[in-house]
C-alpha cells in the first residue's frame, strides 16, 4: 500500500470553530489532492497541489483552504465549519510520471461531523 | 450534466453471473480512464486502468470508445467478493486532475 495517512481518521466538532486535516505521503508524490465524498455526489474534488506552495482550486472549494509547506504534507482547514461540510475527506496522491495512466492512491479518510 | 456519469444501480446479481457497468464523461479531450473499487466505509482503490484498445484483466475486462465518450467494465464469474461500488474516473488533458463518477453499486448474491 502507498504511504498516505491521514489524520485526525474522525472528528467531531460545533458549527464555526476551525478545523484542519492533514494527509501525509511517504512515496514523494508531486500531486496531492483533498477529495470530499457525499452520499448522491461521488467523489469532488475540493482542491489539489501540484508542488510546494502550489495549490489550486476543484470543484467544491468555497469554505476551505489549503497549504503545502513540504512535499510530504497537505493540510485541509475549514475556516468556520459548517454543518454542510459534514462528510467523508479523502486525501490522494499521484506521480506525474504519468504519460496517461498514473493511478491516484487514496489514505482512508476521515470523518468529519459538523454539529 | 455531470463530468462523468454512471449509473448507481445497485446491480444485483447471482454469484456466476456476467454483469456490465457503463460510464460516460463529457470532455472529449480527456486523457485517460480508470475503474476505481471502493468497499463500504473505505478507501477507493484502483482497479484497472482503461487502454484505448481495450484491456483484460482476469475476470476484468474493460472498454474505451471515445467516438461515443463511454467506457465499460465486464466482470464474469461474479463472486460474493465482488460486492462494491465500482467508481468510473477519468483524468483531465492536462493531466493533473482526476473526476469521479458517482460510482455503481454490485451486489453478488449466493
């Protein structure tokens, strides 16, 4: 399996405090990503990273940001949580080796309940 | 319309059974296609990746068409273990993203 974690694995936390999430990789990975799963939604894609330092926006961004200081961590906070952001978060990873197909591997996720 | 689309199912089978899922993504510029597995309550993981001229891999078998923007997955021989969400996921011509389908859903039954 690829070396990706993350923590906290589940939280729980009151509506308006922050919250961050970290994903840590071992395999030095150049592309990072924060997915958010829903029930009737899938996957999204809420932001990624392409480098230290370099982030950008997916689809589903507004209430979160994002930091990479180091290859191997990328941080997800919530700023003020809402109870919307109530989800699954997973954290990926992918080499950009990839001519094509170069797989993203996943950590476990997190769960994140907003009250 | 979403990016990519599939058909949430659930697809119940036999154990035995061939069954088929279907995906179709909208960007015709996308560069590649991939089946992701996903098992309740964890991680997706990939299963296969999906080539131009079409790949198998054991029970898997896996389709492009890119005329018509849809990819396939057939698996034969259903096993009980082969109950999961099955997520259709394609990657973007840039290359540096990844878009999900809401994912099928199989249940093989004894």
């Amino acid at each position: 399996d690829a070396g990706i974690t993350q923590s906290p694995r589940h939280k729980v936390t009151e509506t308006g405090t922050p919250v961050t999430l970290r994903c840590h990789q071992t395999e030095n990975h150049r592309y990072m990503y924060w997915y958010r799963q829903d029930p009737g939604h899938g996957l999204r894609l809420i932001h990624y990273s392409y480098g230290v330092k370099d982030t950008d926006k997916g689809e589903v961004s507004d209430g979160y940001s994002v930091s990479r200081s180091k290859t191997e961590d990328f941080l997800l906070t919530l700023e003020s949580a809402t109870s919307s952001q109530t989800s699954v978060y997973f954290c990926a990873i992918s080499d950009d080796r990839g001519r094509g197909n170069t797989e993203a591997f996943f950590g476990q996720g997190t769960r994140l309940t907003v009250v | 319309r979403k990016e990519v689309e599939q058909d949430p199912g659930p697809f119940n089978v036999p154990e035995g059974a061939t069954v088929a899922f279907n995906c179709t993504y909208s960007n015709s510029a996308s560069q590649s296609f991939f089946w992701y597995r996903q098992d309740c309550r964890k991680e997706p993981k990939l299963l296969m990746s999906v080539y131009s001229s079409g790949n198998e891999d054991g029970r898997f078998t896996a389709q492009l068409n890119r005329a018509s923007q849809y990819i396939s997955l057939l698996i034969r021989d259903s096993k009980l273990s082969d109950s999961a969400t099955y997520l259709c996921v394609v990657r973007n011509n840039a290359g540096n993203m990844l878009t999900f389908g809401g994912g099928t859903r199989l249940m093989v039954k004894p």
